[in-house]
C-alpha cells in the first residue's frame, strides 16, 4: 500500500485489517493442526490436541473455526475497500491465509 499520507481513519482501517489478519491465521494454524499431516505441515500434527493446549477447533469446532477465519478474512478485505487498487496485494495476502495448506 503506498500512501504516504495516511490519516487516522484510514490507520484505524490497516489496524482492524491486520488484527483480523493476524487472527484469522492463527484459527487456520489450529484448523490445520487438526486436518493436515506432519508432511504437509512441516511440523508434527496434531501436537496442540496431543499437548491439550485450548485452540479453536477445541473450543468452536472444526467447520466452525474455519467459518470463522473465513469471515475474519472478509471483515479484513472489508476494510481495505476504500483504498480500492492500491490494497490488492494486502488483499491477496488475506485470501491466502484461508486458502494455506501449511
């Protein structure tokens, strides 16, 4: 994004689009844990349900987490709108996130 000139609604906007980003990728690491093999991963699977650490899939569901991170994602490419063509790189990088297979 290349605006040098930004001001605070806008700031507010790239905020709210990176924690809903940032979320997002971390519901996807916890849908992945869960849906994908050590391989795939390049981690061990499973290890979060193994260590009985809390994640999304625990606590919402699997098809639930993912529901969720997906309109995470759409919240965020939300925000970008009024910046139109200049944020379609932060964009393609939301979409990336629910599509991610490691």
């Amino acid at each position: 994004l290349a605006c040098p000139d930004l001001g605070d609604e806008d700031l507010q906007r790239l905020d709210g689009y990176a924690r809903k980003l940032g979320l997002a990728f971390q519901v996807i690491d916890d849908v992945l844990d869960c849906e994908a093999d050590t391989a795939t991963l390049g981690k061990t699977a499973g290890k979060d349900a193994d260590n009985d650490k809390p994640t999304y899939v625990k606590l919402m569901g699997l098809e639930p987490a993912r529901r969720y991170a997906e309109d995470l994602v759409a919240e965020a490419v939300a925000l970008l709108a009024p910046f139109g063509e200049k944020a379609g790189y932060l964009q393609a990088l939301a979409e990336f996130v629910t599509a991610r297979k490691h």
